[in-house]
C-alpha cells in the first residue's frame, strides 16, 4: 500500500491487452519512454513519486542498452556439469539422455 504503481498494457498476440500494474521498481520503461514526462498522468504525481519516476526510467534505458551489448561468444557456450550426481533410482529402467544429464 502507498506504494507509486504504473498502469500498463501489454500486447496480448501482437494486440493491446488487459491493462495490469506494476510496482515501480518492478517496471522496466520500453525504448520510447525517454524521461518522465512521457509517462501519462506524470503531472498528477507529487514532487518525491515524479523524481522516483525520472529516476526509474533513466535506470530501465540503462537497463535496456546492457540487454542489447554484444554478448561474448564464450559467454553462450554451454559448460559441462561438474557437480555431483545421484545415483540411479531404483526401477529406473531407462538410460537418461546426454542432455538430460546436464
């Protein structure tokens, strides 16, 4: 309760959707929102919620260009298990899959 909430709505199969609410540190701004005032209902918002808000929205662009970097390619590389493993249960009749066993 108290707690500042932003009105969104999602595409639902390429098409607006219902519309839901966030927390606001739950909410990451797409690329079109550039600073608080593209936020509908921003001038309705009391002075500490608007800097929350300008806040949240500089962090989620910042957010948005670490997801777009160029990703090592090492980085997608799957790496072998090297934990321990379980023994077989009893009644297993079937040998698990190399990808299983990772």
């Amino acid at each position: 309760k108290n707690e500042l909430r932003i009105g969104l709505r999602p595409l639902f199969r390429g098409k607006p959707g219902y519309q839901i609410f966030k927390h606001l540190h739950c909410t990451v701004f797409s690329e079109e929102v550039q600073c608080a005032e593209d936020v509908a209902g921003h001038d309705r918002l009391e002075e500490e919620d608007y800097n929350a808000l300008a806040k949240r929205v500089h962090e989620s662009f910042k957010e948005i260009q670490k997801e777009n970097e160029e990703l090592e390619p090492d980085e997608l590389v799957q790496k072998k298990f090297e934990g321990e493993y379980r023994p077989k249960p009893k009644g297993l009749v079937a040998n698990l899959l190399p990808f299983q066993e990772e």
